[in-house]
C-alpha cells in the first residue's frame, strides 16, 4: 500500500511539473549579439566554493549559487560537506550571486501557497542575518520540480526561476519564470 502511494505521489509530481512547463509566465528578450552562459550551483557542496567559485575568479567572473539556508553547516547523504556560512559570507562578498533555493529544500508542490511564502522568507531572513546586503533575487527550484501554481506566484517575487531542462534557450524571448 506503501508503495502505491508513492508510486501516486511521483506521478503526480511528474504531471504537475509537466504541466508547469506549459504555464507561460514572464518572459525576458535577449538580444545579446553572443552567446550568454550563467554559471550556477545548487544546495551548494563545499566544493563549489573552494573550487568552483575559486575557478571563476581566476576568469574574471561570477556565478549563482542556489542556496537552501537549512542545508548550510551540514553534510549532504553522500556525506560531502556542504558550504558554510561564513562562505556564503564571502561569496557575496567576492561578488558571486546567492540564489534562493527554498529555506528546507523542499519540493515546492508538497508546498500550500502559505507554506512556500513563509519558506521564501525564511531563506531571505537567514542570508539577511549574514549579510543584510543580500537579496535573493533569483530562483532555482528545488529538485528541478516546478508546479504551475509555483511558477505563477513565484514570478512575482522573483526575476527569475530555473529548472533543469536539457537544451539551449535560442529563442529571443525566453520564458524566465
Ligand atoms: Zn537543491
């Protein structure tokens, strides 16, 4: 019984993010006369700061770095060590941009519309407590799982919100949300 319930659970998350994919929310126009790449890390694993962030400062430039507030100070399952607070500290301070990413790294549909906000300020809270000159700006979702209700309320907070999808944004108007 277990097990069906789970299997119904994954794919409703399957359809839901599906069907977030289909949601048109804002849209950006990019007329860049190169091709543009963003560099950018979620959770975040220690690494990303001492090798990753390390490598685009040696190249002049500067990354995003989705960040779950609960997640920073701990040690992830497959027992690396994720980033710690002073390092998100000094990762804004070189420059790099800190991402919202929810504050318990949750999957936004196991999320109400009231949960998702009070996750959204958490994680604002905890990065202003550091530093109150970081604003989350941006987000990643969790997992990579969006929700059409998500995609629509995050818009509005947000300038943008990624999720994973293979390929190449080519159009001149991208959706960003
Ligand atoms: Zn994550």
């Amino acid at each position: 019984m277990i097990g069906h319930i789970a299997s119904l659970t994954s794919l409703i998350d399957r359809c839901a993010h599906r069907a977030a994919m289909h949601v048109r929310t804002k849209t950006a126009l990019l007329n860049n006369s190169a091709p543009i790449v963003s560099f950018t890390f979620d959770d975040v694993p220690e690494s990303a700061f001492s090798v990753g962030a390390a490598i685009l400062d040696a190249h002049g430039v500067n990354g995003t770095f989705y960040i779950a507030g609960t997640l920073c100070d701990t040690v992830d399952p497959d027992g690396r060590s994720l980033i710690t607070t002073p390092e998100c500290r000094e990762l804004h301070r070189r420059g790099h941009e800190i991402g919202c990413h929810t504050f318990s790294h949750r999957k936004v549909g196991s999320l109400g519309h009231q949960a998702l906000q009070l996750e959204i300020e958490r994680n604002q809270a905890f990065f202003s407590a550091l530093d109150s000159s970081i604003v989350l700006e941006n987000f990643a979702y969790p997992y990579n799982r969006a929700t059409p209700s998500s995609k629509l309320m995050l818009q509005r907070r947000f300038r943008s919100c990624r999720a994973g999808v293979p390929g190449v944004n080519v159009a001149p108007w991208i959706s960003v949300c």
